[in-house]
C-alpha cells in the first residue's frame, strides 16, 4: 500500500520553508503550503475559513487525503481543517498548540500584533533574530527562508482567538495526536484538548521548548511516518 501524504502547516509570520529539514527526511510524500497572508499567499486576507481552504485543496491535490501536521498557528489550523473536512484529514499531529486562545492569551498577542503590524521591518528582523538564536543551523534557516510576515499577525489572533479548538477537536472523528515541548508556555491546556479528543494521546518531549521541537528533523520526521503508517493501517 502507498505511503499516506503528509501535509504540514506552519507557525505564525513565517511559511512553509519551515519544515524543510523535516520533509527532507520523510519516507512519506509530503506539502506545506503558506497560509494566507503568508509567504506566496501574501496578498490575500487572513481568516480561518480561508486558511483551511488552502490545506483542503492541499489535501485534494494529494489525492484527497492525507495526514495533517501543524506547529502552533499551523497546529490549530490543523484542528480547524479536520473539523471542517474530517473525510479529508486522515489523521492529525497537533504540535505546540494546546493552549485555549482566549483570556490572558488573546489579550497578549492582540498588543503583541498592534506592535508588529506597526512596525513590520522591525518586527521581522526581530524575529528572524529570535529564531536564529533559537534554532541555530539549518532548522533556523529554514524557518526564515521564506521571508516573515509579522504585518499579518492581528488578523491571525482574531481569527485564532474566534475558535474553540477543544469543541473542535471533539467534532473530529479521526486519530489525534497532541505534541508539546515540556517546557512549552502553550501546552498549558493540554488535558482538556486530550480529553475532548475521540482518539488521541499526548506526547511530551523532553527538554523542548515551543519552537525547539524541530531542532531534532530526524525526530520528528520519524513520528510524522509512524503516524501515517498507523492511520494508513487502520483504514485497510
């Protein structure tokens, strides 16, 4: 039977450049489109609706279904895709995305997205910095090969902070599988997320932060098979 595809859907202000190291290495057949607002989506508006759209039509030119992985924005835009197209998402890796987008959260990245927006040249050189200094080598290079895109970043709270995640993961019929770093700030609601999944677990990676989980390619490249070996398996 062939390998089941991957798709993998990336963080806020960067693109698909992202997981560059982790396709490199993946036995399976993969994509990591850029959402809207991002990279060669640039120009068109952000919102949920249309950000799952381009993972839909991902999937569809895949062959219709396929394995959906996503790191924090990309993480619960994953959630929102296997609401939307269950039939489509085959299974779902949630990765650094397991905190409800309200309260605290909302308010924080509301001021934090004013500021950028504002100031976007400053904001990515920032960032590309912070990301640099964070994933030294090629996973840092990868992450900012694309470009940053922080102007975006308002439009893409709103559109986060107007989901429910949890509701979301408990219309999913599918295998859910939530990975935090153990020293992730965003894994703070991970046993509700769990809880609300039909079919999930938790995985948590010792020593990792939010960003650093993809310091390891090879790692995650590896689980990413080994989940689509298992929803593969399980529908035949």
């Amino acid at each position: 039977m062939a390998d089941l595809p991957v798709v993998l859907v990336h963080g806020i202000r960067v693109t698909g450049s992202m997981w560059s190291p982790v396709r490199s290495l993946l036995r399976s057949p993969s994509a990591a489109p850029d959402l809207p607002g991002h990279g060669s989506l640039s120009g068109m508006p952000y919102d949920m609706d249309a950000a799952c759209d381009v993972v839909a039509e991902c999937i569809a030119g895949l062959g219709g279904r396929a394995l959906v992985a996503g790191l924090s924005l990309g993480g619960y835009v994953g959630i929102a895709t296997a609401a939307r197209h269950p039939s489509m998402v085959a299974g779902l890796v949630a990765i650094g995305c397991t905190a409800r987008p309200g309260g605290a959260f909302a308010r924080v990245y509301r001021l934090a997205g004013r500021l950028a927006a504002g100031y976007p040249a400053l904001a990515n050189r920032i960032s590309a910095s912070g990301f640099r200094r964070a994933l030294p080598g090629p996973a840092g290079e990868a992450v900012v090969a694309g470009g940053l895109f922080c102007e975006v970043v308002p439009s893409v709270v709103e559109a986060v902070t107007s989901e429910d995640p949890v509701v979301s993961l408990a219309r999913y019929p599918g295998r859910v599988w939530l990975v935090n770093g153990a020293r992730d700030p965003f894994r703070v609601n991970e046993l509700d997320f769990l809880r609300a999944c039909r079919n999930g677990s938790l995985t948590r990676i010792s020593g990792r932060g939010h960003l650093t989980v993809l310091a390891a390619p090879d790692r995650m490249a590896g689980f990413l098979d080994q989940a689509a070996d298992a929803v593969r398996d399980r529908a035949a």
